[in-house]
C-alpha cells in the first residue's frame, strides 16, 4: 500500500468516526502497520504522523465497540503491529501512546472469555512482549504508559508468571523510589498487584528474593516523603499478614535492621506510620524465643522496660475494642519476656554463687 493510500485510509477513518459509521478495523491494523514500519523517516512530516494518530485513535475506538472476531485477532496476531508500535514507542507521541495502551489493555480484557484468548497470550509471549514494555518501564518519558500495560498484564496468569519466571519486577522495585511521583506511585501499585493473589509463582519469587526486596522498602522508610515511608510500610505489612509468604516472614523478622527500623517508625510523627510500625513490631514481638536470632532478642531484651512503658501509654486514647486487646496481647508478651530475663539473672546468680 502506498503512503497516499494510507493517507486516504486514515481521512477515512476519521470520518468514519466523525459521522458514527463502523469502523473497519481490519484495514486499519494493515495501514498502521506500514506507517509504523517506515515511522522514523517521517517524523517530520506533519501529514504523516497526523494521520498515524487518527489511525490509533480510530483503531482504538473500533476495537472498543466492536466484538472481536478471527479476523482481527489473526491480523494481530500474524503481523507485527504490537511489536512495531512497542519498538517505537519513544518517537511515538503522545496520543500515540495513549491509544496503544488502550488497545493493549483492551483485547486482552475482551478475549479473556473468548476462544481468542490463548492465542493473544501465545503471541505476546512468543514475541518477548513483556521484556519489551518492561524495559520501557524503565525509561522516564515512557513509564507511564508501559505501567499501565505492565498492570493489565499483572491480571493474566500466564504474562504475571513470566514477570516471576524471568526475574523481571526489578524495574518497579527500583521505581518505587523515584522522585517523580506518579512513577513512585504506578510502581507501588503494580506491586501490590503481583503480589496480591495467593499463587505458587508469587510465593517462589519472594522466597528467593525478599533479601533485595526487604531492603529497598526498608531504604524506603528513611525517607521524608510521606507517600514513600507509608506505601512502603504498608506493602511489607501486607505480605507479612499474608500466610503464602510464610517463609519471606521469617527471614525479615530475623534481619537485627528491621527491628531497629520498625523501632524508629514507632514514634514517627505519622499516627499512620507509627500504627503501621506498630502491627509490624507485634510480628517481630510475638514470635517464639526459640525462633529468633540472638541478636533480635538481644534488642527486645535491653530495651524490654522501656519497651513496656511506652506501649502502655500508646495511643492511649485510642478506645477500639481490637486495639486494646492487641497492645494488652503485646504487653503481655513483653511482660512475659521480663520476667524470663530476671529468671535467667537470678539463676546465672545462684550457679556463680555455688
């Protein structure tokens, strides 16, 4: 097809759009195909990329109102129309990249019941998509837009598990700390969504790499941004609540700079930080002593007086029934730790005496 034809093809569309006619998607796939194939010899020609982003814009509305068929699905699939707009997707504007997105996200939620599904998922994977818009995660000018892909794709097993399988999530971990907000906040998001649902491959990848994971969030924690110090909180709060990480709890229970860093966060001046801070230590306080490293109760021990003291007065003011019997429950436990230590004393006093 000639670039005047594909021109004529897109002021097609659009007014097909503009007078509410069906949209002949299939045709439209084929046309931005060959735009995108020859996309870097024409960035400075107006009427080319006008046309590019009226054939998205088209594409993307077709997709959304049509019910898709064999024959859309087949052109998706036999040519390289995702791969084409991915591997472009930096000299691609805006708009652009926006309907990309859209289409994307939207095929895969419209097959996902649909005879078509398998053979989108096969495609994306056989064509190392996911590699790709996790790599563009990792450029500032088009995180944004990958996320939002990276985070539809969180929601089907068979590309989530390809994130575990391939040690991919690295590039969100990272991002969590960025300066730019909306970037920290994606990356927090995609993480609670991977590691939301109860499945073997999420448990795997915790297990082998809670080490790094802990200690960026921990890294987190130090921070003066708020958003920062509190999701980080809260996503380590919610996987060590959740009994599939089991064993990625035991280990962060154990790390001597966890403690010292919940400990910190206890008198944060956040209330939300410091009762965040607050479920975590019950974790760490209410584990049996033949569990912990020596060095964890060494902590809890020289600390156990003043650890006691300041529990009793925490939150005081706070009358909820649950809260009152957690913090009872805790002190309890210290109590009880207490007593322990001057048992001990007093029976290292009697064998030196003797």
């Amino acid at each position: 097809m000639s670039l005047v034809a594909a021109d004529q093809i897109g002021r097609s569309t659009y007014t097909q759009i503009m007078t509410k006619k069906k949209i002949k998607v299939v045709p439209l796939i084929q046309n931005l195909v060959e735009q995108l194939d020859v996309l870097d010899e024409h960035m400075d020609d107006d009427q080319f990329t006008t046309t590019l982003a009226a054939d998205f814009r088209s594409l993307k509305i077709g997709i959304s109102d049509m019910k898709l068929n064999h024959q859309v699905i087949n052109e998706i699939c036999s040519t390289n129309f995702y791969k084409l707009s991915l591997d472009n997707f930096l000299i691609l504007n805006t708009e652009c990249k926006s309907d990309f997105a859209a289409i994307f996200n939207t095929i895969l939620q419209k097959t996902i019941d649909t005879k078509y599904y398998t053979q989108i998922l096969d495609h994306i994977l056989a064509k190392d998509l996911i590699d790709i818009i996790i790599r563009g995660c990792g450029n500032e000018k088009i995180f944004t837009r990958c996320s939002v892909m990276i985070l539809e794709c969180t929601k089907h097993p068979p590309l989530l598990n390809k994130m575990y399988r391939d040690d991919l999530m690295d590039v969100f971990i990272t991002a969590t700390s960025d300066v730019n907000h909306e970037k920290s906040k994606s990356a927090f998001m995609i993480l609670r969504e991977i590691f939301c649902e109860k499945d073997e491959y999420s448990r795997d990848y915790m297990t082998k790499h809670s080490s790094t994971f802990f200690r960026e969030l921990r890294r987190n924690m130090s921070s003066h941004n708020y958003f920062l110090k509190q999701s980080s909180l809260q996503l380590t709060k919610d996987i060590l609540f959740n009994s599939l990480y089991k064993e990625s709890m035991l280990k962060y229970i154990t790390s001597r700079r966890n403690l010292e860093k919940i400990m910190d966060l206890l008198i944060d001046e956040s209330v939300v930080i410091q009762m965040l801070a607050y479920n975590i230590f019950i974790i760490i306080a209410a584990q049996p002593k033949d569990r912990m490293p020596q060095e964890i109760m060494d902590i809890l021990e020289s600390d156990v007086d003043q650890l006691i003291s300041f529990f009793t007065d925490f939150h005081s003011d706070n009358h909820d029934p649950a809260f009152i019997e957690e913090k009872s429950f805790l002190i309890d436990v210290l109590n009880h730790l207490g007593e322990s230590m001057s048992e001990s004393t007093e029976n290292e006093e009697e064998g030196s005496q003797s």
